[in-house]
C-alpha cells in the first residue's frame, strides 16, 4: 500500500520507475497493490490520480478529502473482478452511499473531466515551482523544492550543504505566513516541510500575493539566523 505521491511524509515524489517497478513485483507474487490517492487524486498533481503520471494501475485505490468538494465523503475502487468475490449486500452500513456526497462526487469528477483545470493546475504549478526555486537560490535554508501540479513541498533546512531539517524555521515561516494572511501546512518526517496545497481554483493574483508573502518569511529567517 503506497501513496503515489507521499503526502504527511513530507510530500515525496517517487522515481518514475518506482510505481511501475512496485506492480511488476506485485503482478508477480499476485498481491494487490493499493494506492493511497487520497491526497494526491482528484486532480492535485494534475492529473486526475498521481499514480497516471506512472502508468501503472493499482488494484485498489483509496479516495476521499477533494472528492465530496467539502462534503465529508470517502470511497474505494476496485478492480472488477473483486466483486465476485464480495458477498451480497456487503456495502450496506448506516453511513454508506450518502447520496449527496456521490451527487457531489460525480459533479467533481465530472468538472475534472470536461474542463482544463487539469491543465491549469499543471502548469500554474510549473510557474510555482519556478518561483520556489528561485525563492530557493536566494536563500541558505531552502534544502530542496519538489512536487507535482498543486502538490508542492519547500524543505526548510539549517543549511544548504548539510540539509539537517529545521521544525523550528517550519514553525517560524508558518506562523509569519498566519500573521499575513496565507495559511500553510508543515508536513514530513520532521515536521520540515512546507506544503503548497492551494485550491485547484485559487486565482492567479491570490497566487502572487502568497508566493511573495512566503518569499517574505523566508528572507525574514535571513534576518533571524
Ligand atoms: C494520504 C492520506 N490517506 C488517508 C488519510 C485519512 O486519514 P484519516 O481517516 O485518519 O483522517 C489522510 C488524511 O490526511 C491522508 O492524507
């Protein structure tokens, strides 16, 4: 069971050969691969699940947060042939198939599918990830920038060279960040990653405005250590 793009862990994007490698060895041994995509589906990297970046097929996938656009839903998939095996009436239960949450769903994956947000998110997230890495080459304490669409990670580190994390600057970029208005998560093993989780359909200026707040707090650290 793996995220295609690890999400609390600190938003790591795998070797384009790692999925693919993960269900040859699965296909193999006949183990079902699962994929965790309920950070990085419904659009998040760009596409409408990471692991399509991959090319690879799991043979369950997991999917919530983003699918029900608010509405507290989640929901797994499975290959077909799984069914058979399932005895009747196993999906009833006192919270299941909430028919808002699945009308929300499908009006979700629906606009994922019939609009270019998809595209937008794919390359807005270039230009942020440009803008990251410039913000980077101007600072010692940006150990590594990486990421997928809207699905980007900024490590905060003591320095370049040793790349030793920093929680503490984290928590300082974050909490400087919350003073002026642009609200954003740590995530990663040692809690020193900032994560750049934006809607799908924040506007441009919006972009802007928190990309050089965030370019702000980081200079600010210059000022600090
Ligand atoms: C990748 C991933 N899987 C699953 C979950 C759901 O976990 P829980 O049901 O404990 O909220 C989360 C929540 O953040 C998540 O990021």
């Amino acid at each position: 069971m793996v995220e295609p793009v690890q999400g609390e862990g600190g938003y790591i994007v795998p070797p384009d050969d790692f999925l693919p490698m993960l269900r040859e060895v699965t296909e193999k041994y006949s183990v079902p691969l699962i994929f965790d995509e309920i950070q990085s589906g419904m659009g998040r990297t760009g596409k409408i699940w990471a692991s399509e970046h991959y090319g690879v097929n799991p043979d369950i996938m997991c999917i919530s947060k983003s699918v029900g656009g608010g509405i507290p839903t989640s929901m797994i998939a499975y290959r077909s042939d799984y069914d058979t095996q399932l005895p009747k009436g196993f999906h009833l239960g006192t919270y299941r198939a909430n028919p808002v949450a699945l009308a929300a769903g499908t009006a979700i994956l629906n606009y994922l599918k019939n609009t270019d947000i998809l595209e937008r998110v794919s390359s807005k997230g270039q230009y942020i990830m440009k803008r990251l890495n410039e913000i980077q080459d101007s600072s010692r304490y940006i150990g590594e920038v990486r990421g997928k669409g809207f699905m980007i990670g900024a490590e905060l580190v003591k320095g370049r060279k040793t790349k030793e994390p920093s929680q503490e600057m984290a928590n300082m970029v974050k909490s400087y960040l919350y003073r002026h208005g642009v609200l954003m998560l740590t995530c990663g093993h040692f809690g020193n990653v900032m994560r750049y989780i934006a809607p799908l359909t924040i506007e441009d200026e919006l972009i802007d405005k928190g990309l050089s707040i965030f370019e702000d707090a980081v200079k600010e650290l210059e000022h600090i250590y």
